[in-house]
C-alpha cells in the first residue's frame, strides 16, 4: 500500500513525523508537507505564487519526503498529479496537534488535506489529537493509527472517500472504545480580541473561548468527552439535495 | 435590511463596487471585504498573524466600508462579531470575475464568505459571472442581482442559509431565465507547470486546463452552458449520514 502523509502543522512537527514512523509498518511512506505551520488554511490553494518544492534528505529510515511553500491542500494536489511515482492507494493527514472536531473541521488545513485527496477520488482520513496545545499526549494516536488505517480499508471498501479521525489525549489504556460518530457543534465567544500597536493603532487577534455547549450522544465532541476514538465518515457535496426539491414551488420567471 | 457585502477579488474590484451600488436600492449596505485578492483561500481564517481593519472613506454614496488584511472568510466573522452595528440580516459575496461551479467551490474564497455567514446563521448568496476573466460581462450579474436576493429572501424563509449563484457573462436581454441547479463536475488536466528560474532551480505554477465534461441537466455547469442563471443551495455539513448506516457493520472492537 502507497501512503502520502501529509499535515497542516509543518513538516518539522512531531505528530507527523510519529505517524509517518507508524504507518512504515503498514505500506510504503512518502511524507509531503508544508515547509511551515499552516493550520486553519481551510481548503486554500496557492494560485497567486509558484510553489518551492524542496526533497528532504534524511527526513526518516525508508521515507522519502518532500517539503512544500503551499498549503496542505497543494501538498495532496501536487504529491499525487507530480511528485508520486504511483497514484498512492491512501491519503494520511496529521497527527495534527489539537483537535479537529464538529463545526471546526470546515477551518482544517488537516481535514481540507484528507478532502482533496478524496476529490482524487483516493481514500483518505484526517488524524488529530484532541487535546491542550502543548500538553498533547500523542501515544494514542500513534499506537491506534495502524489499527484505524487497516479498519477503514477492510471495511470501506473505497465506498466513502475521507475519514475524520479524532484521539482522546490520553494513554492507550484509558482509551474506551472506537464510535462511529457524526460531526457535532463547537462556538466560541469573543472572537476577536483587539490591541494596540506601539503608535497607538488598533490590531485585531482571533482568540475566542470555546463555549460549553451541550452536544448530541452521537456527536465527535462527546465520544472525546468520554474517552472514545472518534471517526466520521465525511463527504464533500456541499448541494443541499433535500432544499432542491423545496426549491420547486419557487416561481423563477425573469 | 441590512446586507453585509464581501468578495474574494479585494476592496478595489470592480464586481464588488457593482454589487453593493446595486443592492442600495433594497437595503442598507456594509462593504467589508479584503485588501488584496485573496481568490482560492478556502475557507482559510487568519490565525497566526493579527489583523488590520481599516475604514474606507467615500467608498461609494451612502456605503460604509471597511478594507482588511485577511480572507474573505476573516471578514464576515469580524464583520458580524466586531464591525458591524446590528447583526447583518443578509451576506452577499461577489460579484465574483469567474465562475464558481461545480466541485471548484470548495477552493472558492467567494462561497466560504457566504458559508461563514451561514456558520453565523445568517442566509447568505454568492454571486460570481461565469466568464473568462479580462472579459467578462457583469451587466446581468448586476441587472438580476436585487431580484435574486429578492426571490431567495422571499421564498427561503432562512430554511436554507447558504446559496450560490453564477451568472452567464452575457447581457440581461440574452438571460434564457433562472435553473436551480446541483454542484456540477469540473475537472482539469495537467494541473502543475514547472519552469526552471535563472539559477536552474524549478518553480510550479497550478495551470490546468479545464476538461471538457458532460455534466448532468440538473447541474449548475450546464445551466450555465445554456445561458440560464444557476442557484444551488448548499449546506456545509460535511458528516456523511448515509455511510454512517454503513458503518454500524463494522467491527470496532479494540
């Protein structure tokens, strides 16, 4: 099995480098990442600047990796139309260093990453570690990742292109089980916290307090809640099929 | 009502200026949009580096405006969070130079503004001209622009919250009428071009040249094909709830 790995955090980061380590167990590796932290990109790609591709020597044991001055999204893009030898048989994004959960998954450079090798019709899945920036414990997500790629290849079938994969931040041990789970609601408050420059000019930072909202038994925010290893099958049709058929009463004369 | 205008092109394009100048005529209208092209971010927000706002004076008769250093998407969230007086009863994001049709919406800096005004709950329409750039016709874009924003506000009710509109880029009078439509296929060949720079080390440029697909009736691509102008509702819920079924076969034992 061909695996691209690749991450919104950079290719210096620790989670992809556990996960491309991981998944040299499974398949034959090839990382293709950012050459810089390019988290809440969303599905950007880079079409105003040409992109710097730069192979890395000595990135890992029997890796060949590439850095990139794009965005992950053009990672996936440019790994798998010029730089792959082979059409790789699986898209891998992450570990990425906090969670990507509900309502946040549409600001994923991580998740974006996954969704773009679906659109190359490859299977693919988003792995992240729900937990605090800087006390993330990715044991979890390392040990399972082997586990959750060989599920979901058993299973799918190449059926439902991207996965989105979230680990509680916690050891093995405590991990409860695996739900299959639907994206749940995440909101902030007090997005923007504004400043002052040293003359006296107004800046303005995204910050924002992610609120206690009560989610649904079968939401992704709750299996973390609880301990479990989330995974929601995504899609990337955004027509609203059902609102068409409401749409038909509307009068359209022009 | 009070409309909250945005655009991917940048402030100083000439499909915004259009748009809000003509959706004067029904409600109050607010221009908060980037300060630069910021075309094919995605859903990107700006994250690692502060914002600058600033007030544009004597953008056009009546319109308050505001020019930001960020994406499309950056603008609406500040725009409702922070800029904004009273909660805007509507976004509308474009008039876009291009289409925005079919699988192409995702990369689409115009439909993410619309989408964060959704995420806000507020019903919001992306409007782009289907032309080649450098010649384009925004005369029906502009004509039709206050009766779509009618027809949608009449009849949607806030059911669906995010719609996205192309018009063909041909005169009002050549206008065979309006389709609702679904997210078409578009795909592209030979996406990456390397050139070499004077010091012999290769740069990429995404090109692609678009591939000549037969698209369903029922899609947005075709109706534009047939000079009708396409309304899609979309949704940006990216759970796959249909496979989720599927999945509940799969052994999760761990």
């Amino acid at each position: 099995m061909n695996i691209l790995v690749t991450n919104d955090d950079g290719i210096n980061a620790i989670g992809i480098r556990k996960l491309a380590n991981e998944l040299k167990r499974i398949g034959s590796v090839t990382v293709i990442a950012p050459d810089r932290e390019r988290s809440a990109t969303g599905h950007a790609i880079t079409m105003h600047h040409p992109l710097r591709i730069n192979k890395v020597d000595n990135y890992a044991n029997g890796i060949e990796a590439w850095n990139i001055n794009g965005t992950p999204s053009d990672c996936v893009k440019i790994g798998i139309e010029s730089l792959m030898k082979a059409k790789p048989d699986l898209v891998v994004s992450g570990i990425n260093n906090g969670p990507n959960l509900g309502t946040d998954v549409i600001y994923s450079g991580t998740v974006s990453a996954a969704i773009e090798g679906g659109i190359h019709n490859i299977p693919s899945i988003a792995i992240s570690v729900a937990g605090k920036k800087g006390e993330l414990n990715y044991e979890s997500a390392t040990y399972y990742s082997c586990k959750i790629v060989n599920l979901i290849t058993k299973y799918n079938n190449e059926q439902n292109k991207v996965f989105n994969v979230n680990f509680p931040s916690i050891s093995p041990d405590n991990i409860k089980g695996i739900r299959v789970t639907e994206l749940g609601i995440r909101r902030y408050s007090n997005q923007y916290e504004e400043r002052k420059d040293p003359m006296g000019k107004s800046y303005y930072w995204l910050s924002g307090k992610l609120l206690e909202i009560q989610n649904k038994n079968e939401s992704d925010v709750t299996a973390i809640e609880n301990n479990y290893i989330s995974i929601t099958p995504l899609h990337f049709d955004l027509t609203n099929y059902q609102f068409i058929k409401k749409m038909q009463n509307w009068e359209l004369d022009i």
